[in-house]
C-alpha cells in the first residue's frame, strides 16, 4: 500500500508540473503567436511527458516505440530545466508587470528568455556529452604484481548503448582508448541502455569487440542490464567478443592482478541467487597480488577496505548527469565522482561514457578513465 501511495504521489506530481509547463508555454505562445491551437500544444506536451514511458510498451510496433523513447528522452532534460527557470521567470514578469511594464510584451520577453536559456543549456550539454575526454588517476599500490612496475588501466563506465548513444560515440571511444594503450580494460556496468535489441540491431558488438588489451577486457552488470531483462543473451553475446561479465566471479590475468566482478546492487532484489558480500567473493584469493573489483554502484567501502581490496572501481552516478543534479549525488554516495583513499583502498567513480536519458551533460563529461597503477612491491 505504501508503495502504491508513493507511486500516485509521484505520478501526481509529474502531472502537475507538465501542467505547469504547459500553462506558462500556452501564455507564451499566446502572446507570441496568437491563434497557434492549443490542442496541438498539449498534446505535443503529453506525447512528450509520456513518451519514454509509452514507447517502452510492446504492443507498439517498433519504429513508433523507438521513436517516442527517444522524444521522451530528450523530454526529460528540458523538463527539468524547464521546471528550474519558469518559476524564476513568473517571478520576474509578474515583478515586471507591476511595475507597470505591458502583459503582453513581458510574458513575450520571458518566455524568449526561456526558450533562449534551454537552447544554451541543451548545445552546452550536448557538446560535453559527445566530447569524451581522458581522465587520469597516478597512485601506488604495495604489492607486488608479477614484477611489474606498473600497469595502465582503462576504466570505461556507463555507455548505455542503446537508441541514442550508438556506434558514432564508440568511434570516438576506440581510437582513444588506442591512445593509451592499457594493459587492462574494464567496464564497469550499464553497457546497455536496458534493452539489448538496438545493441543487437545496429550490430554495437562488432565496434566493441575491437576494444583490446594485453591483460584482457572485463565486464561486470550494471542496473540497466537488469532493467532490460536480457542478461543471459547479453552475457552470451559478450562471451562471443571474449570480453567475460563477472557476476560474482573473478579472474588473474596473466598471473599478476586479480580481476573481481560482483553483480550489480540490484540483484539483492532482482536475482532469486542474490550476490555475495566481497569478504565472501575474495575468500581463496591470493592476496599477495593487487585486487582491483568492479562494483557497478559505489556503495560498501568500508567492507571492501576491510577485506582487502587494493582498487575499487565504479560507474553508476554520472555524476548527475546534468547540473543541478550533482548536488543530490554528492549526498547520496560516499564518493560519487572521482577518487578517494580509505586505508589501503583507492576508489575510483567515473560519470561515465554515456548518457542515460537526453544526450546532455552539465557540470560532468563523457568521460574515460585512465588508472596509472604503480606497484612498490609489498609493505
């Protein structure tokens, strides 16, 4: 019962804001453009609202879904945005009519202030969220790793490859993580936007089968492979590109670092078999050699500084994805971005590759991690 209130509550709420939105962009128009049909208007609006919701439906022939999945997306960040600036901007016309400024003119003037503010956000958005950039991490690890000095780790995180992101942003993934040349590539959850048809579709895997490193290639799942419901084809498909998903699993490449994948969070919830704690995963391990796990959501430091885990990487937050957002994940994880030492432990969250949602990025990048690894040779 309760989460049935929860959920019309929130429901409730989305409704009345859309509402909002539409009331403030039919007086805009209005003054605008009088006589444009407010019919249209709002049933622009509801398709938009419901859009990603809609076209998630099965009943709907495919092309119809894909396309309001995609309207829908990019619905959600002018939502937001729009949310944040039309109270800023009543304010102001009613102040600005007070004072005695014309009705008209004023819900005119605002409403192009508005308009002209999105159109920034979204170009300003879209350029950080096409542009990849490379971020590099330097710390020492005191183990010894087969004689090694040091290792160069690619960490790529959240690409939601899906209707949106696609083939065009692995182009700019591949020849960058070339660059670098890693002896070690990981990725760390959300591969997939939920469904894996259009990976399948638009043949995603031939791209990401190119990524290559002398150590190997790992995944772990994300929240979104679950959402999505195709996780044995997806593992499968994965297998086929010799990239394995740990799912509670671990590996020793080439003899001098151990690779542990645990499933994502969501399986305490989603998978009948549930996912065991990391004290439980690392039971057996040689821990002389340097332990880096994969943990799609940046949770449990303090468990994994205790059973001994040199690096622990993670995906998950974006970062927000999209200011103001930022803010909420800083309070909601004990690190949401970047890196952290607790103990022996380095952390490491990245805000991801890709985007979930609009393709729109504010106060975070798409970006790629670049762990410089060095080993002193045990302590």
């Amino acid at each position: 019962m309760r989460a049935v209130v929860t959920f019309t509550l929130i429901i409730a709420a989305y409704l009345g804001l859309n509402f909002f939105i539409g009331w403030n962009a039919q007086a805009w128009l209005s003054s605008w453009l009088p006589g444009f049909p407010d019919g249209l208007l709002w049933t622009v609006l509801a398709v938009a609202a419901l859009g990603y919701l809609i076209g998630r439906f099965r009943f709907l022939p495919k092309p119809a879904g894909r396309g309001l999945k995609v309207f829908g997306a990019y619905y959600i960040g002018l939502f937001e945005y729009a949310v944040l600036l039309l109270p800023l901007a009543d304010l102001a016309a009613w102040l600005c009519y007070e004072a005695g400024a014309d009705y008209i003119q004023t819900v005119e003037a605002t409403g192009f202030i508005v308009a002209a503010l999105l159109m920034l956000f979204f170009a300003w958005g879209t350029w950080n969220a096409w542009t990849p950039i490379v971020r590099k991490y330097e710390f020492d690890v005191a183990k010894d790793a087969g004689g090694r000095q040091r290792l160069d780790i690619v960490l790529v995180s959240d690409l939601h490859l899906g209707n949106i992101v696609g083939n065009r942003h692995l182009d700019r993934l591949l020849p960058r993580v070339e660059e670098i040349k890693p002896d070690l590539i990981l990725l760390a959850g959300d591969v997939l936007d939920d469904v894996i048809e259009p990976f399948v579709r638009n043949r995603m895997a031939e791209r990401l089968g190119r990524l290559s490193a002398p150590l190997g290639v790992y995944a772990v799942l994300g929240n979104h492979e679950y959402y999505g419901g195709h996780i044995e084809e997806y593992v499968g498909r994965m297998a086929a590109l010799g990239i394995p998903v740990l799912r509670d699993e671990r590996a020793t490449p080439g003899g001098i670092v151990n690779v542990v994948g645990r499933k994502d969070k969501t399986a305490e919830s989603m998978d009948p078999d549930g996912r065991k704690p990391v004290a439980e995963l690392l039971q057996g391990l040689d821990s002389t050699l340097p332990i880096v796990l994969m943990d799609h959501q940046p949770y449990g430091y303090a468990a994994a500084a205790e059973a001994g885990v040199d690096i622990l990487v993670s995906g998950h937050t974006h970062r927000g994805q999209f200011a103001p957002n930022h803010w909420i994940t800083r309070r909601l994880f004990e690190l949401d971005w970047g890196y952290l030492r607790k103990g022996r432990l380095h952390a490491v969250v990245s805000s991801g590759y890709g985007t979930w949602g609009p393709p729109v990025r504010l106060a975070s990048r798409s970006e790629i991690v670049h762990l410089s690894v060095t080993f002193s040779g045990g302590a």
